[in-house]
C-alpha cells in the first residue's frame, strides 16, 4: 500500500499514475496525517525450558493455566534469567501486536495506550517490549508505573509440555485522565480488546477504556473491538450485543468468538448477525479462511467479477467488489459479503496460532486509514464520492487481510519483522477504475 507510508518504492495503490488532483499535492510534512490509536494490557510473552521440579517449586499444574502474585512472577522469572533458561521474549498482547503490525504494514504512526515499567533494566522483559516494537508506534503517551507490566509464562517440560503462568502486574492500572482527547479526535480509528472493558473490579482501566470511546464516539472516530476470547464473551453476551451497538462501528473475531457472540456456529451467519449491532465485521475462521460483512450504498454497489459462492446466504459475495460504508452514512444501506480460502491453502507448517487474527485486523487498519489519508490529501477525488470506510473493496481487504495472516502464521512471533511485498493488480482495482 503506496499510504499513508512514506516508502521510497511504488506500491499497493500508485495512485499518481492515473489521478491528476495528485499533481495539486503540497509536498508531505514531516508529521502523519493519519493514523490510529489502540490500548493494550501491555504484556511481554515470554518462553523457558524446565524441568518438573521448577513446576512444582513454584506451586504451578504440570499442563494448565494459572494466575501468581507479583511476588511469585518476580522469583521465578529472576531464576529463568539467572540460569539462563529463557528461550524467547516477545512484546504481547492483541492490540500491541496489530498496533506494530499496522506501522510495519503502512510504514507510518500509530499510538499505543497502555502503561510501562518507569525504571526499564537492559534485558528486562520491559526492555524487549520496546525492542519488539515499531519506531514508528508512537509510545510517548504510556502511563509509567512503579512496578511490572504483564508477563505470561510458557514453561515448556521435558516432555514438551506447556505450562502457563500469568501475572498481570500493573498492566490494568491505565487511567482516564491520561487518555488524550486530541489524539484520538484526528485518528482514523480506536482499536480496544474486549479485556479492557472486562478486567477486575476496582481497577481504572475499563474507566479509562470507557473514557476513550466516549472521545472517539464525540469525534466520530470509528470504534473498533476485537473479542479476545470466547470465554468473555460467553459470559454475557447479551451485555456484549449492547455494546457493540451503541459504541462499536468495527468487529474483529474468531469463529469460536462469534458462536459465542451471536448463537451462530456458521461464520457468514454469524458475520450477518454481528451487522444488527455494528457497521463492518472481519471473522476469521482457521482453515475455512476469513469472512467480511458490511454495508455499502445501494446505487453505489458493484458486482462481482470471481465466481458466485455457495452459503447460508446465497451467492453471498455477489456485490463483494463494493466498498464498505458506515450504516449511518446509507442512505439505502445494502448487505455485503465476501470470503477468501487460507493464502496458498495455508502454510507447510504453522509456526504460531497466536496473532494471526491481529494481523488481518491490522491490514483493515491500515485499508481504513489510507482512505482517510487520501481524503485529506484529495477531497475532490472521485474515490470519495460517498463517505466510504474503507479505501478498497471489500475484497481486496480479504485478500490483504489474508495475506498478512499468513505472514503470522509462518513465522514463531506475532509481530511483523518486515512489509509485504508488493500485491498484484486485482480485477476489482480495473473495475473501479473504468
């Protein structure tokens, strides 16, 4: 994607090949024009090779999951260092990873919210948190804190199996009055996690959490949720369904997520159900692929070019190569959907589950932001005749979303290293273009 980059290569969207209200272009400042801001629980995931007696001298099940003190998390992890046990460390947590995936994505700004260790050792797991992120995610606005951020054990026995162990540390003590207004007011989008609103009674962040979304809901900054974890939800999903309709324009979810959300054990269903509360879904659902739902105008919407697919819905992705808009800005808002299969039937050998769903999310933010980007650049292109969400069809955005899936899935982190290489033309790029 050629914006809201700077990179120095054509790619993605050369757009000043066949626009001339390009030419009128100032030359870019210095400063981003857009981007977008998510809060995390900022978290390291760090991974250790032991034996059975380590399991149980710190009081831990041999195979499951289980929360420790502080206290507890500080020895052990002290003991990892200090006989070198340690075999990965890595910068965790839903909206971190698709906050730096966005940035390596479209080579430009994106702000994290969240708090950070104010005393960072070299080496410490605060310090590989930074190290694991973007230059170009904007950390300047995290909340310091005395004490540890999250840190998620995965002790890995003998036999090879997995024991974990979370301490949550300071991570939830995010609080409202260092949520800035002004940043969220210009971004083109505010990623949450379901966890944000969720977490221990008594803690600030889903105050602080609730105070971000109402700026960006003031703002008309679209809100964006992904679920997290069916569990959450299965808890309440009623609770759930009323919050997406009255805060969430954007969904991200699984299909376990969304059975648990919508009642619907098919994905597409699920996605069509999920559009009574919000304005644009993303579902990815394993080897199946990943779903899209939205809406678009019904004098605006354009037929598809691929074959017509089988489906709950019948020939669902009929107006797939249209673009998505918000529900409020239709005036005769018309249901659209796409699918796209695992890129390359999926790859020889997954290396890590753990993500992938953020890096599809990431590739829809970074297709939202370059069309808010471009508006600004070229109010009076033809591509925005409508007050469109997404600068691509809704299956180019599957297409760019799998792809960035795959990327994750290919390799043991959840975090990019590095962009994509460039796409190729596609039949519903011509076809917009004619």
């Amino acid at each position: 994607m050629k914006f809201p980059g700077k990179r120095k290569s054509k790619h993605y969207f050369p757009v000043n090949a066949r626009d001339p209200l390009l030419q009128q272009i100032q030359p870019e400042s210095e400063i981003s024009a857009s981007w977008v801001v998510g809060i995390d629980q900022t978290l390291v995931d760090i991974e250790a090779k032991v034996d059975d007696a380590f399991i149980a001298r710190y009081g831990l099940s041999a195979g499951h999951s289980l929360v420790i003190s502080d206290e507890v998390a500080e020895a052990l992890y002290q003991e990892l260092v200090r006989e070198k046990l340690i075999t990965h460390q890595f910068a965790g947590g839903t909206i971190g990873n698709t906050m730096h995936n966005y940035s390596v994505l479209a080579d430009d700004r994106s702000v994290l919210l969240g708090v950070m260790c104010n005393n960072i050792e070299i080496g410490s797991y605060a310090y590989r948190y930074l190290c694991n992120t973007s230059s170009r995610t904007d950390l300047n606005y995290l909340q310091g804190v005395d004490g540890a951020i999250g840190r998620c054990f995965t002790l890995i026995s003998e036999s090879g199996e997995r024991t974990f162990a979370i301490s949550p540390g300071h991570m939830n003590q995010l609080r409202p009055e260092n949520i800035p207004e002004a940043v969220i007011a210009g971004a083109s989008a505010l990623v949450l996690t379901s966890y944000l609103v969720r977490c221990n009674p008594g803690e600030p962040m889903p105050e602080a959490t609730m105070q971000a979304v109402a700026y960006a809901n003031k703002h008309n900054v679209p809100v964006v949720l992904t679920l997290g974890t069916k569990y959450v939800i299965a808890d309440n999903p009623q609770w759930w369904r009323d919050f997406l309709k009255e805060h969430v324009s954007i969904l991200a979810m699984n299909e376990e997520e969304a059975l648990a959300l919508t009642g619907e054990s098919d994905p597409l269903v699920a996605a069509d159900k999920a559009l009574d509360w919000v304005d644009l879904v993303l579902c990815t659902a394993g080897p199946v692929g990943l779903y899209m739902a939205g809406f678009t105008e019904e004098t605006a919407k354009r037929k598809t070019q691929h074959p017509l697919l089988p489906g709950a819905i019948a020939e669902f992705n009929q107006y797939e190569f249209s673009r998505a808009m918000r529900y409020k800005d239709c005036q005769q808002p018309l249901r659209i959907y796409s699918h796209i299969a695992p890129y390359m039937g999926g790859p020889e050998k997954i290396m890590n589950t753990n993500g992938a769903g953020d890096g599809a999310l990431a590739a829809l933010l970074h297709d939202i932001t370059a069309n808010a980007y471009h508006k600004t650049s070229v109010p009076n292109s033809s591509k925005h005749q409508y007050n469109w969400l997404t600068y691509s069809s809704l299956a180019q955005v599957c297409k760019y979303a799998n792809r960035v899936s795959y990327q994750v899935l290919n390799q043991h982190s959840p975090r990019l290293t590095r962009g994509l290489p460039e796409r190729e033309d596609s039949l519903e790029e011509a076809y917009w273009e004619r």
